[in-house]
C-alpha cells in the first residue's frame, strides 16, 4: 500500500515540477496563465491550428493535465515496479524514479517545442536553440534527450547496489546523484525555456524611420519592432518586394502613418498575414492640401511626435495589458526627451535673419508651422513627378518674389532637374531630411535636430 501511496506522490510530484517550468515561461512570456496547458490539450483534443484559437478554459487545461498526469502516473509505476525487481532498497527507486522525471521532462519539451513551431506560437524554438550557438540545444533540452551518460551512471549503481560488495556505499551516493540529476534537469530546462520566454517578445513593424524609431523607443521593454522602408529610400516611390513581405512575417500590427504616404502597407500586410494596420494621426490637426488631400508629412513637428508617441503606446497596451506599467513608462520617458529636443529646436530656429525657405516638395509644412517659418515654394508638385513647365516658371517667380537664396532638397529624390534652374536663380542647394535613418540621422530626435541646425546655417549663409 505504501509503494502505491509511493506512486501517486511520483506522479503529481513529477507532473506539478513539469507545470511550474513551463507556468514560469508563460509568466515571464508575458503569456496568460495556464497557456501552455490550454495550448497543448487543444492541439491535441480539439484541433487548435492557431495562437488566435488558444482559448484558456477548462476543457482543454484538463485534457492536458489528465494527459500528462497519467504519463507521470504511469511511469512512476514502472519505476516502483523495476526497483522492486532490482533491490527492495528505495535508493535504486529514487534513482530510477529522478531518471523518468528526466526522460519525461525532456518528452513534455519535446511535445511544446513541435506543437508551437507547427503552430506558429512561437517562432522557430528550435531554430532559436541553433541560433544561440547550440547553449540551449546542447546544454539544456537536448541534454535532458540524450541521458546517456545518466543511465549509464543508473546502471553501474543498481549493479552496485545488487550484487557489488560495495553496494551499501554506493546507495546514498546513487540517491544524491539521482537528486543532482533533477535539479541539473530542471534547471537547464527551465533556463531555456526563460531564455525562450524572453525572445518571444511580440513582433511590430512601422513603415518609415520617423515612425519607426518613436515606436521602438516606447516599445522597446515589450516588443521588437520591424522597419519597412529602407532608409535612403521614398516612401512615394517604393515598391514592396518578397523579401520586405517575409521580414513582416509574424509581426502583430503594422503601424502607418497613411493619407497616400505609405498605401502600399496593405499589400504588405496583406502579404504577411498582419492582421492589424495601426495609423497613428489621433489628436493631430491634419493640413489640408491646395488638391483636397491631406498633408501626409506630420510627423515633422515634435508636437505631433507626442501625439504619435500616446497612440503606439495604447495600441502596445492593446496588444499587451499586462505590461502597461511598462509601456507607461517608456513612453514618460521619452515625452521628456521629446520636450528637451522641443526647445532646442527652437533655441536654435530663433533670431533667423529671415523665415522664409523654399522645398523641393511640399514636406515641411507642419514643420514650419510649428516652428514659425514660411514655405514659399516647392519645386516638384508631387515627389517623384518633375514640373510642368508652368509651375517651374510659378516657382522661380516665388524664388525671386521672396528673395530665397537657398532651396532645400531631399536625399530621397533626385535633383537632377533642379539644378540648372537653382545656377538661374543664383541659390545655393542645401539639405532637408523628412526621413532619416541615415549617419547622423539615426533617431528621430536626431533627424529634427539636423533639419533645424541646417535651417538655422543655410538661412544664416553658413554650413551646418
């Protein structure tokens, strides 16, 4: 009766030990709790084909749970059985029941790391182990799949204890072997799991650099974020390509900043399987274009970063509420450096010898709107479409109306056609950056920075 008692304490000992790693993972995921087990009895009892499917219930939390206890119940009985064979002593039975744990532990790995990567949960688990330089894959779950040199140890013990002389001082050593075999186990599979836990930080992505680096530096203590556009690149002109569909693979939300500035996102998401596109304009008094449009360019104003800043963090919040105190954070962090760039901005915008500049497309307006300066003219009427010859003549007369003496370009488009108009006029060519993501332009503080300095040098006849 004993032994039986013996059993069942072996099953739901081993079972709960099992439990509280992968708990411990979920937790630490960022997972709701019990997810693992709701995951596993669903793919197995009710068809879940998707993370959207899981559904943390009942029904599928015990299917899992009787599942797993009756394995543990069931090789806890082998073992009572085959130590009863070997040697009436419970050493042998401590070690071979540590040795089943072992073997069962590394199974439930197994079943996680197969299920997840067929269902997409988790990205490539074991391709993560890979990437890590093979720590997990060779000193962790793997480790607990090739015991080899554990049974090897187990063998040589029962030998000892049932036939060598030297069996009575080799049985505590067995058990504490047996014992450090556990814990090691244990141990090494809860620490990949953390590690794993860890890299499975949600996906986003953003489709330019301005948007990009606001949303990384709220999003960075919960998510990693993906950028679309490449820097260098028009977001007017560019072309989805199946490599930019593959790297949105499994992000959770795209953010955009829309108005026909990136419509081509929907193809990508489309592509990538996003469910969620995400614009970011609430709270921001949107410009009205001379065609009836909308000026897509706001987010060139740190007033409206702000604004931007306050919506990726409640659409993070939405994609994980159980880390808002942290999302909260980064983004009172960051609200402070918006507001110190802010005033340098306008420290070094002040005292300009004149207001008015000239584009070479319509980019700037929010910017100069916020910081008191004046567009008078742009060259292109459209990015990427060269001027009839009516507007160019409309846009020298401005030029000279307003007595500019520079005009500023963009790194993204050519300026080919604007060069032996601006040797007419006699201005010089400076540079404006909407974009960013280029040396020296790396943040986009950074990019606001450099677009006042070189406002405040060109205006000033100097070189930033």
């Amino acid at each position: 009766m004993n032994r039986w008692w013996g059993v069942i304490a072996t099953g739901v000992i081993g079972f709960a030990a099992v439990v509280l790693v992968f708990t411990t993972a979920d937790a630490i995921a960022g997972r709701p709790i019990l997810y693992t087990p709701a995951l596993l009895g669903g793919a197995l009892f009710y068809g879940v084909t998707s993370p959207s499917e899981v559904i943390i219930a009942p029904a599928p939390v015990l299917a899992y749970t009787a599942v797993h206890l009756f394995a543990f119940l069931v090789l806890g009985a082998l073992a009572a059985g085959f130590a009863s064979i070997a040697s009436r002593h419970r050493h042998v039975w401590f070690l071979l029941f540590n040795l089943f744990i072992l073997v069962l532990t590394h199974a439930s790995g197994v079943v996680l790391t197969l299920t997840e990567s067929l269902q997409g949960v988790v990205s490539g688990m074991a391709g993560r182990h890979r990437h890590h330089g093979g720590r997990c894959r060779d000193g962790g779950l793997s480790a607990l799949g090739e015991p080899a040199a554990l049974a090897r140890a187990a063998r040589s013990g029962v030998s000892g204890v049932v036939s060598g002389p030297r069996g009575r001082w080799l049985r505590p050593r067995v058990a504490s072997a047996g014992l450090l075999a556990t814990v090691a186990a244990l141990t090494l599979t809860l620490g990949c799991l953390v590690a794993e836990a860890r890299a499975e930080r949600p996906k986003v992505a953003a489709t330019i650099f301005p948007l990009y680096d606001i949303v990384r530096q709220v999003a960075d203590p919960v998510a990693d974020v993906v950028l679309v556009l490449p820097p260098g690149a028009s977001p007017h002109t560019f072309e989805p390509t199946p490599s930019g569909v593959r790297a949105l693979e499994d992000a959770r939300v795209l953010f955009v900043i829309g108005h026909g500035l990136d419509d081509w996102a929907a193809k990508l998401a489309r592509g990538a399987a996003i469910m969620r596109l995400a614009p970011v304009d609430a709270g921001i008094r949107l410009r009205r274009e001379p065609h009836g449009g909308v000026d897509p360019h706001y987010w060139l104003s740190v007033p409206n970063a702000k604004a931007i800043a306050r919506t990726v963090a409640a659409e993070l919040t939405r994609l994980a509420p159980d880390r808002r105190g942290e999302i909260d954070g980064a983004v009172a962090a960051y609200l402070v450096r918006l507001d110190a760039a802010d005033a340098e901005i306008r420290r070094l915008l002040a005292d300009l010898p004149t207001r008015r500049i000239a584009t070479f497309h319509d980019a700037f307006s929010y910017f100069a709107e916020a910081y008191g300066l004046g567009v008078v003219a742009t060259f292109e009427p459209y990015p990427g479409l060269e001027p009839s010859p009516r507007f160019v003549i409309e846009f020298q007369r401005s030029i000279r109306a307003a007595a500019v003496r520079v005009v500023f370009t963009e790194p993204q488009l050519s300026i080919e056609a604007l060069r032996p108009i601006a040797r007419d006029l006699g201005v010089t060519l400076a540079v404006l950056d909407p974009l960013g993501g280029l040396p020296g332009r790396e943040s986009y503080i950074d990019l606001l920075l450099f677009d006042a300095r070189a406002v405040a040098a060109a205006t000033r006849g100097r070189t930033p």
